[in-house]
C-alpha cells in the first residue's frame, strides 16, 4: 500500500482564498483524522471521522473550517476564507479501529500551507 | 481540557548513551499511550505502543507506564546521531478513539 496520500505538498495562497487540502486514507482504513501542526501549538486534532461520518469536529477552529469525507477513500479540508494564521503543516492520518486500544494512526506526508 | 505534556527541550545527549524522554497526561481515564518519532520536515511515524502498567521493550527502545501517576516515558538506549528527531507523546482520549499529541521533545544525539 501506498501509505496515506495528501494533496498538494504545498500550498501558497493569498489571504482570503479559498483552499482545499486532499487525502486519500490507507485501504481498508474506517477512521480518519485531520490534524494541523504549528510550532507554537503542536499537533492539533481537527477533525476525525469513523465509517465516513464525522466523529469529533471539536477542534475546527471556526466556520471558515469545512471537512467532508464523501466515501472511504477520499476526504477534504476546505478553508474559506483563508486568512495568514492558517498558516500550517496540515496532516491527514488513518487507522483501522477495531477497538478502544487501537488507534496506530498512519500520517500522509502532510500540506504546508502558507497563507500570505 | 485533555492535556499531553512533555519538556520541548532540546535534549542532548552523546552517541552511545541513554536518551530519556517523559510525558504526563491529564486524563486518568486514559488506556493507551503511543510514541511518534518525526524528523524535521517528515511526519509523525509511530516507534512504540504501551497499555499496561510498566516496561515494554523493543530493540533500543523501552515505553515505561504509570497510570497511578500519569506519566509514560521512553528510554533509548545506545543512541544514535540518526535518532535525532523530536519525539511525539500521544494519548488516546477515554470516551473517543482519537489521539491527543504533546508537543514533542527534540533530542539531539551528538557523534
């Protein structure tokens, strides 16, 4: 398997457009996460998904923040509009839960997004 | 507010030696506890796992667990320049199966 696949690699974009982050979760995968890292924050949970529903969207920051995950090999993150403090590494991550122990989540390579 | 705490150092250590990493974690009513390794400018690859109370051991790396006092580390023994990295504690939410990650501990391991 080709592992966790996110696209673009990077992104550099103007304040104020819109910006939509890709991924393609390992096969056979029924979660999902979103995750953003900065270096004052760290790794944040944004969103997770479980059987394509979403789960937890605690942590999107604001409206601006969308995610949807239409099947189980596809999932996007749309910011609109963008603004300078989006400014991040975006990562998507999957795992096969089978129970409450499980969670070894695999991560894509990651988007650094630069909002200018 | 779940929180996964860890020491950002850097910790630096010589090559050969034993590296110590610590975390503590909020919520008591967590069961399982990872360790990330991520090089600059890569992602977060998972280097160990531990649910129960104590040592686990694989290869130059042994997880420790106290759940009495909340605290997991990771020992590395005979470091390596390549282990140089920042080292990722998470945690697994009770109540959800999702990952709550400190903000890591850079370890640089001079030759």
């Amino acid at each position: 398997d080709a592992g966790v696949i996110q696209s673009p690699r990077h992104e550099v974009t103007e304040m104020g457009q819109e910006v939509t982050l890709r991924c393609k979760p390992i096969s056979g995968h029924n979660s999902l996460f979103w995750y953003r890292q900065t270096m004052m924050r760290g790794l944040e949970l944004l969103i997770y998904f479980n059987n394509n529903v979403p789960i937890d969207d605690s942590g999107m920051p604001e409206d601006r923040f969308s995610a949807k995950m239409p099947n189980a090999s596809f999932s996007t993150l749309k910011i609109q509009p963008s603004e300078p403090r989006d400014s991040a590494v975006y990562f998507c991550a999957s795992s096969l839960e089978s129970g409450p122990l499980d969670t070894e989540a695999f991560f894509g390579q990651g988007t650094r997004l630069t909002v200018v | 507010q779940k929180e996964v705490e860890q020491n950002s150092g850097p910790l630096s250590v010589p090559e050969g030696a034993i590296a110590s990493l610590n975390c503590t974690y909020s919520d008591r009513g967590s069961q399982s506890f990872f360790w990330y390794r991520q090089y600059s400018g890569k992602s977060p690859e998972l280097i160990m796992f531990i649910y129960s109370n104590g040592d686990k051991e694989d290869g130059r790396f042994t997880a420790q667990l106290n759940k009495a006092s909340q605290y997991v580390s990771l020992l590395i023994r005979d470091s390596q320049p390549s282990d140089s990295a920042t080292y990722l504690c998470a945690v697994i939410n009770s109540g959800y199966s999702t990952l709550t990650f400190g903000k890591g501990t850079m370890l640089l391991v001079s030759p």
